[in-house]
C-alpha cells in the first residue's frame, strides 16, 4: 500500500521553528526509492538532534547496505527538537524520516542505534510522536518491529517493554539476515502475525527479543533468573562480529549534511575491537576480537570517500588508531598522497607515547595541524594499575614535552573520576602530573608559551567489563574531589594560568549508571521521565536530574530497590546480573577474575602482542585477533586535488 509524504504539513511549520533545514533531507548521499518497488522497508535512527544523529557512523553504514538491496529501501529519522515537536502534536504531524517524509510507523522495521543510554527518552518520544505503542506488547502488525542496536543494546533490559528486539554487535550483516527474514514471512503472507516473524529472528540466536524471557527476582531485590518463556528460543543469545572489515568498505558513499553537524569529515574506521584491557572501557571489551582493516583497503576507501563527498578532512577512527599494525606505512602514505592538497588528516590520539606525536606530525605535514589529546585517564601511578592503563608518569611528561618541542602549543590530557578505589590523593595528582607537563615543557622549549587543558569524565561501571560489578562513587564525593582539584590546579599561579580545567558535574553520570547496570524495573523510571518532559537527557542544557530522581522515588519503591541499590551498590560474585543470558564472548569467570586483580593491581597486558590471556572471545566467536602486517603499500592513488566543496 502507498505511503503519502507528509512533507506539505511539515513545511508550513518549518517557518516557525530554529534550524528548519535538518528537517528537508535531500543531502549528498541520501537515498529515496520507490516505496511500492521494494518489499521490505527500514527506516533508521540514532536517537538525537540531527546534528549529532547524521555523522553516526553505524547508521550511515546500515543506511548504505540496506539501500543497495534492490528490494530494500532505508530512510533515517532523528529526534525533533521541542519547537518542532510542539506544532507536530498541535497539527497532527507524526514522526517522518527526512528522505521520503514517510510516517515512521509506516515502515516494517525501525532501527535505532544506541551509542549512550541517555538517548532512551528519545526513543520514547519519536515511537509516541510516530503513533506506534510504547509498550511492545500493545504492538500488532501495523507496526514496525523496533529493533535496538549499538552498545547500549548489550544491556537493553531497561528499554526492554519498549523495544520489540535487540542485536548485539556488528550491524552489517545483522541486518541483512532480519531483512531476509521479514522477506520471506511476508512472502509467505505473514503467517502467524507479529509473534511468528519475532519467533523466527529469535530462533537465529544473534537477536534478541525480550517478551520471549522472564526475569524473576528475589525477595532482596536482585534478580533469581532470567530465562526463555518459550521452549524454541535460545537460553543466550550471541552477539554478531564482522570480521572481514575489506569486504565491507562503507560508507563509501557518505552522506554530506546540509545543516551544521559535530563532526564534517570522512570517517574510515581502521580497526574494530581493542585487546588493551582497559577495565572501565565497555567498547574494548565488547567489540573484541581486534579485525584490522587493511592498508590498501583503507587507502581506497578514503580516495573515493573524499572524491565523492567533496569533504577536507578525513578521520582515522577507531579505539586506539595508533594500534593498527601498519599505522605507520598508512599516514605516511596518506600525508604523501594528499600533500599540497586542501584535505586534513586527523588520528584520534590519545595513546601516551612519543610514536604518537610521530604520527600527528606526519598527517600534518599540509601544515594543517589537529589537536592532540592524550588520556592517561587516572592521576596515579597506582590508580592507573587498576584501571590497567599502563602509564607511567614519565611516558607521560616525556610524550607532551615532545609535542611541545614539535611545535605543538595546547594538549588535552584526558582522565576519570570516581574509579573503583579512588581516593582524594589519587584525584590530587591530577594537579602535580599538569603542573610537571608544565614546568618540563617550558623547561624544553624556553617558551611560557605553552598550555594543557584537563578534561574529567565521570566514571560509570559498564555491562560486559570487569567492573561491572564495582560500586558507582556518589555525586556529592565526586563533586567534591574535582573542586579540591581545581583548588590544586591553581594552588600554583604561574603553573596554573597555563593549565584550562574542564569536567563535569557528578549528576549525569548516576543516571547514566542506573540505565547502563538497570534491570526492567528502570523501564518505569525512563516512561515517567518521558511523561514528565524529558527529552535529549545527552545535552546538559535539557537534562534534569531531578526530574530522574523524582521519578526513581515514586517508581522503584514499588520493587523495594531505589536509585542507590543501582548505582553506589556493589554486586556480589554469584549475583545474576540483568545481562548475563546476553553473550558478548567475554568469559564471565575471566571478567571476575579481572575484577580481582583490578583490586590488587596486577596489569594485564595486550593479547594484540603477548600470548591470549583467555578472555574467551575469539573461541566464541571461532576465531582470532587478525593484524597485519600485510606488507602492502598504500595503491599509489591519484590524490584528490582541488576537491569541490559540498553544496557551495
Ligand atoms: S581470546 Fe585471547 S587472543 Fe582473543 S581477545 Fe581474548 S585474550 Fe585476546
């Protein structure tokens, strides 16, 4: 049956609204199809403002997998900002994907991808604004199947009511699995409705639907078990993994924003998984095993990512770039390549050594030079043992200093708060190690000339890592030990007019904690937090804590848990945590085992270069870490010259 645009009621609103273009669509990259030509039908979202939703990788990438399918068609769709959502619901205009305008609830499948949790009331603003139930079961088969993806996704048990499915992992070829699905069930006319087609992603073992899963609890609170309410679902589910990165080179087309975005760039993503260890880091241990896309591959993908967008920057992402086996040979070959061009290269860097600065300085041999950020991420010695980022003060001091003698004049040093074990002194050194980065960079350069700016994040205990099981600092020491930090900071005139301090406050991460390590019974809170006008709780100037500790308060004490008993609590070794039925391939025992000696110290080192320490991912997932090198060369590419700019 056709679907009408509803464009024409969009449009007379636009005059009355800020930024109206994010709303218009037709970016360099967007796709429209005929929607009576194709037989199965995405429409795709990343839960926030356009602005940040666009650039979001994993989207761009399904969006261009699906549209390639000659009987699939993909549109996005992003959260609309207040202004707009208030004359939606005056008028009657549902939530529209901004391809086509067609009704999202017009689509069989709505994905949206997860990159923090704090997109959940999104979620539930654009299924209401889009008419489809919030409760899942309340769904039939006029609705699209809602499918959760991203990180988040392997804990989605608090969005649980709301979402008909969840895949953990790697979207690729996720994606065209359930398309095939949906293909053939509709094919066969539906058979079974809404519970059949769930029953059938189910029965693949890599999708996860959760009204096929009961949890019980004990009468403390924690969780008895979780377990199939069906004889012919999995007891666990697996996450997918993609492991041939060179079979699947995208975005290759990738889309050019019309409006204002964060990032306006060429994202190549080098590598996928991290062998680090890093035990607060939730996207090194679940997208284990380490898959290296290779050189050539690389090489390519940004000739043609640039000669079709038009972009001049391009973005080497991945967890830790500085990792990849042919780093070296890759920006060399790319700063040689586009020399003399308009294109800047960039590495997100915050690996803490000196190979690092090498590198930032070869891709900025166009004389466009990128900041650079290093994250030692704890202000001790020992802090740094528990958390196994295995940095010594001295790599530090001796890898700033060489920036500074390279002619870099700023750095961002990069570290958390609120770490298991943290103490006030451990916070403390933040200060001595930013006034010694100083004092040894003015010493090396003869300069005063020279800055470091310290950026705080809040810690939050994450599903899948070895500190899931850690308790959360509460807001207030945390508040407490970043204004003695600032105090410290400035205890030294000189020293500290050349230091910046950036952090924020201790709030948001709590409720980040209680929807990350939340169990079902959050579902409650997030819909009163919803009811009671929240929206984009990821933008400081929307995000009310008090409207979530409100609804904590009138919510949890129904279940005889509260917002603590999910946060500051620590949890027990034999204890059932809400995502232990979902397998990231991270053995339980080896994170527990981790966990232990996180609390005694004991560094674990990368399996990228030492002997597997069993982790038990690549056995899950029957195989292994694939680096190079391949000894290849970057294809000797004509460079880009004298790029167009987009839409000038
Ligand atoms: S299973 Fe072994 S080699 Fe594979 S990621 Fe884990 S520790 Fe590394």
């Amino acid at each position: 049956m056709s679907v009408t645009s509803v464009f024409a009621q969009l449009e007379r609103l636009l005059p009355r609204i800020s930024k109206p273009i994010q709303y218009v669509g037709g970016e360099l990259g967007a796709v429209v199809k005929d929607w009576d030509a194709v037989t199965v039908r995405w429409a795709l979202s990343y839960p926030d403002a356009y602005e940040v939703g666009l650039p979001n990788q994993g989207v761009q990438i399904l969006y261009e997998v699906l549209n390639e399918q000659p009987d699939v068609l993909a549109e996005r769709t992003y959260a609309v900002w207040p202004d707009l959502e208030q004359l939606m619901r005056a008028e009657g205009v549902p939530q529209f994907t901004v391809d086509a305008h067609r009704p999202v609830g017009a689509f069989d499948l709505f994905g949206v991808s997860f990159a923090t949790e704090l997109g959940y009331t999104n979620l539930l603003n654009m299924l209401d604004l889009a008419g489809i139930p919030l409760d899942a079961r309340e769904r039939d088969e006029r609705h699209p199947i809602v499918v959760a993806g991203g990180h988040a996704a392997f804990n989605p048990e608090p969005i649980a009511d709301f979402i008909d499915a969840a895949v953990l992992g790697d979207g690729e070829e996720a994606v065209l699995e359930i398309t095939a699905i949906v293909r053939k069930w509709k094919a066969e006319g539906e058979p079974g409705g809404r519970d059949e087609l769930l029953l059938r992603l189910a029965r693949t073992e890599s999708v996860y639907v959760p009204r096929f899963y009961d949890v019980d609890y004990l009468p403390d609170g924690r969780i008895q078990r979780i377990v199939p309410n069906r004889a012919d679902v999995p007891f666990r589910v697996h996450k997918r993994t993609t492991m041939d990165l060179d079979a699947w080179p995208y975005p290759k087309r990738p889309l050019v924003p019309l409006a204002e975005t964060v990032h306006e760039r060429y994202a190549v993503e080098i590598f996928r998984g991290c062998t680090r260890g890093c035990r607060f880091c939730q996207a090194g241990m679940i997208t284990r095993p380490v898959r290296e896309r290779s050189i050539t591959t690389v090489g390519q993908m940004v000739k043609e990512g640039l000669e079709f967008s038009g972009f001049h920057e391009v973005g080497l992402l991945s967890l830790s770039s500085a990792d990849h086996s042919e780093i070296g040979d890759m920006c060399s070959g790319l700063a040689q390549q586009y020399e003399g061009t308009n294109v800047s290269l960039s590495l997100p860097s915050t690996r803490v050594d000196a190979f690092n600065v090498t590198l930032a300085q070869e891709l900025s041999r166009n004389g466009r030079r990128t900041g650079l950020t290093f994250a030692p991420e704890g202000g001790s010695e020992r802090i740094r043992q528990v958390i196994n980022k295995m940095v010594t003060e001295e790599d530090l001091i001796r890898t700033v200093v060489t920036a500074y003698t390279n002619g870099w004049r700023q750095v961002k040093l990069y570290f958390m708060c609120g770490l298991p074990t943290e103490t006030d002194e451990d916070v403390l050194q933040i200060a001595k190690l930013a006034h010694e980065v100083i004092r040894a960079g003015r010493e090396a350069t003869g300069s005063r000339d020279i800055r470091c700016t310290v950026s705080i994040g809040g810690f939050v205990p994450k599903p899948h890592t070895p500190f899931q099981w850690a308790s959360m600092t509460e807001p207030e020491v945390i508040d407490r030990r970043l204004k003695a930090l600032k105090d410290a900071i400035n205890s030294d005139r000189s020293l500290g007019k050349a230091i910046g301090y950036r952090y924020h406050d201790g709030e948001p991460s709590q409720v980040e904690a209680l929807l990350s390590r939340g169990d079902r019974r959050v579902g409650a809170v997030i819909r009163r937090v919803w009811e009671n006008g929240g929206r984009f709780d990821g933008w400081s100037e929307h995000f009310s804590f008090q409207r979530w500790t409100d609804a904590a308060a009138e919510v949890l004490p129904e279940f005889g848990v509260d917002l603590a008993w999910f946060t500051t609590r620590e949890r027990e070794q034999n204890e059932v945590l809400p995502w232990d039925h979902l397998d990231s391939g991270l053995d339980k025992d080896w994170l527990w085992q981790d966990w232990q000696d996180a609390l005694t110290g004991y560094e674990q080192d990368d399996c990228r270069w030492t002997p597997c320490f069993d982790c038990g991912v690549c056995p899950s997932q029957d195989t292994e870490i694939q680096i190079g090198p391949t000894g290849r060369k970057l294809l000797p590419l004509t460079p880009v010259a004298g790029l167009r700019v987009p839409h000038a």
